[in-house]
C-alpha cells in the first residue's frame, strides 16, 4: 500500500530563528479509505515547540490535512538544527505510513536591515481638500528596506509586519505599493490595538512602499517593521515630518512658544564668514519638555532648509549647539532664521525668528559630519537590463 506524508514547510527547509510557523500536513493513502482510528502524533521535537501534537482521521478518506503551530525557538544560533517527528498510530502503519522525521535549518535575520529609510524626510502637509492620492498625489515618501539574513543574503517573498513607531500614525496616512497606480492601496489591519499593514520583500529582499499624508495636519511619521511572527519590531532608520512648505516669515506669532535661536558667528544682524569655513554654530536655548532624540529642523524665511537634527544627549546643561551650512541663506538679503521642535511623542513647537544678512566668504563643500544613506546600487551582467534574471546580486562580500 502506499502512503504518503507532506509538510508544508517542506523538510530541510530553513528557518527564522524565533519565528512562529504555520505548518500544513497531508497524510494520503492511494489504495485505500483511511479509518477514523487512523492517528499520528508529532514527537521528539527539537529546539521548537509545537501547538497541536496529535491528529487523528475525522472522517473517512483516502486524504486529509492537518494544521499546527511551530514556534522555532529564539534560544538557539544559526546553523543549528530544527526537527520532529510524525509516528504514525499501528492503524496508521497498517496503510503503510512510516515515522519520519521533519529537519530544518535555523538561520538569523539581519535586524539592522529591516531599518525603514523614507527617500524624502519632509513633505508638505495638506492644505486643500484635493485627495493626495496616485498618480496625481504630490506629497508622498518612498519607504524601503533590503532585508536580509545575518550573512547578507536577500531574504525573498518574506512577511513584514509594519506598525507605527513612537508616534503611531498610520491612520494619517495611506500606504501604496505603487506612486501609479491608486488600486494599489494596501489595507490597513488591526494588531496590538493600532493599525498595521503586512507587506512581503520581493524577489531580491528589498521592501518597497509609498507613504501618503492623508490627515490635514502636520505631524511626525515613523515606523516599525519585524519579520511577520519571529523578530521584535525595528524602528525606522528615520522619521518623516509632515509640515507645511512655507510656516511663514515669521512664523504666526500666535504659534511660537519657543526663543529664536542664536548664531555664535554673527556681528549684530550680519553674518560674514572671513576664515573660509563652510558651517556656521546655531545656539539653542533649554526648552520646557526636553527630551533625548527630540527632533530640530531649521527653517530660513519660513521654508525648511533641509537641516535636521536629534538633540542627543547634553553634556551640558545650557541649551544645544549645531553646526549647518552658510548656503542656507541668501547673500546680502535679509532672511528669518527659525527652528521646530518635535517631540518624540509627536508635538510640534515652533520658534520665534531672529532676522540675519549673510554676507558670504564660506567656501562650498560637502559636510563630513552629516549622516548619508545610499541606496545600494543595481550591478546587471552584459547581457543588459531588459531581464531581471540578469542582475548580479550582492550577497555578503561577495557578488554573484
């Protein structure tokens, strides 16, 4: 008689460590019905545990498939081993089943890479009632990630559960996998009591989406992303600040709970640099509520500067200093020089401006002390680009 075991994951699969699996089994019997005294049992597990251990046949057939729960232990490294077995019950042996055993190869995920970096850290608020959606949407950031395991391979076709990050936003935003094409809005679940989305990486690993402000407000954006039912959750690699293209110079006075900030460089209202270096030192004072890893952005004649910072830690305890460029401003034009604060939790606070006239002598160069993420560049063989078979993937150190 023959008899069949499949599983879904199938043997000698690998494995996330820590991740919780679905497992699917199918007992068939080709030559004849199966009786309801037909059972088998999951045993002899290693390093897992495992929900449902023993099956029986409900109804008579020469087919069924059971279900259970793998939870693959975090307690043990990659390149370790994973395994149980399936014992048939003696009915079962009578159709000709064989105990067998499922093996499995733990493997760790990179946690770094699942790090989500937006392409555009500031985009406009809303300010009509026109739907910022694709393809005519203008307010968006690309999201993405390359995920991969701890070696650097591209972990393909696998489930990433995202939520918001420490201000749990999502539900002022839409999520699209694509800026063309509006039906490709991916729905938003309900996890841990807050929105989330689950999105898989594509062939090569990488994790793509669009994020789109749909609340007229302006608020801070983040997010955190785990493998679906194995790692904890990661936050972003940054934040995305939904703020309006011109606060205003100056800012409403109405709005500004925060003192101007300082130039330590500047003579009265000028600023004139005569040493030939390429930044200047902003001065701001302690502020009520302060808090590390509070975010500072700059702002010159009410339009943002692209100038962004984490206050970090203080040495000390009179107020904050940053170094930004003097292209910031205009040459020999007066210019509003203003900051917001954004708190970790969210809150907006917005500074008077001081009034400054640069009157240039800085010479341009790139800053060595700004941050810089790249995307990681795409290597096709001389074949060509038209096939996507013909990319060259990274993988480690070395290029395959």
């Amino acid at each position: 008689m023959a008899a069949n075991i499949i599983i879904s994951p199938a043997n000698k699969s690998k494995v996330i460590v820590g991740k919780l699996l679905t497992a699917n089994i199918t007992f068939e019997s080709s030559d004849m019905i199966m009786s309801t005294n037909v059972s088998f049992e999951l045993t002899n597990s290693v390093n897992l545990t495992i929900s449902n251990t023993d099956f029986s046949v409900l109804n008579n057939s020469k087919s069924f498939t059971v279900t259970t729960k793998l939870h693959i232990s975090e307690n043990i490294k990659e390149g370790d081993i994973v395994s149980f077995l399936i014992k048939p019950s003696v009915h079962a042996l009578a159709y000709g089943f064989k105990e067998q055993t499922i093996s499995y190869l733990a493997y760790d995920v990179d946690r770094h890479s699942l790090n989500i970096h937006f392409d555009q850290t500031v985009v406009d608020a809303l300010t009509t009632d026109e739907p910022n959606i694709p393809p005519n949407g203008q307010s968006y950031s690309l999201a993405t990630a390359l995920v991969t395991d701890s070696k650097g391979n591209p972990l393909a076709g696998e489930p990433i559960t995202i939520i918001g990050g420490f201000a749990a936003n999502l539900d002022k935003v839409r999520i699209f996998s694509s800026n063309n094409n509006v039906q490709s809005e991916i729905q938003k679940k309900s996890l841990y009591g807050q929105s989330s989305i689950d999105i898989n990486t594509d062939k090569y690993g990488k994790l793509e989406f669009y994020v789109y402000p749909s609340d007229k407000s302006q608020f801070v954006f983040d997010l955190q992303a785990r493998i679906t039912g194995a790692t904890q959750f990661v936050h972003s690699e940054d934040r995305l600040y939904i703020l309006n293209d011109d606060q205003g110079d100056p800012f409403n006075a109405d709005q500004q709970t925060l003192a101007p900030p300082d130039i330590l460089e500047r003579q009265g209202d000028k600023l004139t640099e005569s040493d030939g270096s390429s930044t200047f030192t902003a001065l701001i004072d302690n502020y009520e509520g302060e808090s590390e890893n509070d975010s500072i952005l700059f702002f010159v004649g009410g339009k943002y500067a692209h100038q962004q910072f984490l206050t970090g830690k203080k040495i000390y305890n009179h107020g904050y200093t940053f170094q930004l460029p003097y292209n910031i401003f205009p040459l020999n034009k007066y210019a509003g020089f203003s900051y917001i604060i954004v708190t970790i939790d969210g809150n907006i606070s917005f500074s008077a401006g001081m009034d400054i006239m640069y009157g240039g002598g800085s010479k341009n160069q790139p800053l060595d002390n700004v941050s810089r993420v790249y995307d990681m560049c795409t290597v096709y063989s001389s074949f060509g680009y038209s096939n996507a078979s013909d990319l060259v993937l990274y993988q480690g150190a070395s290029i395959l």
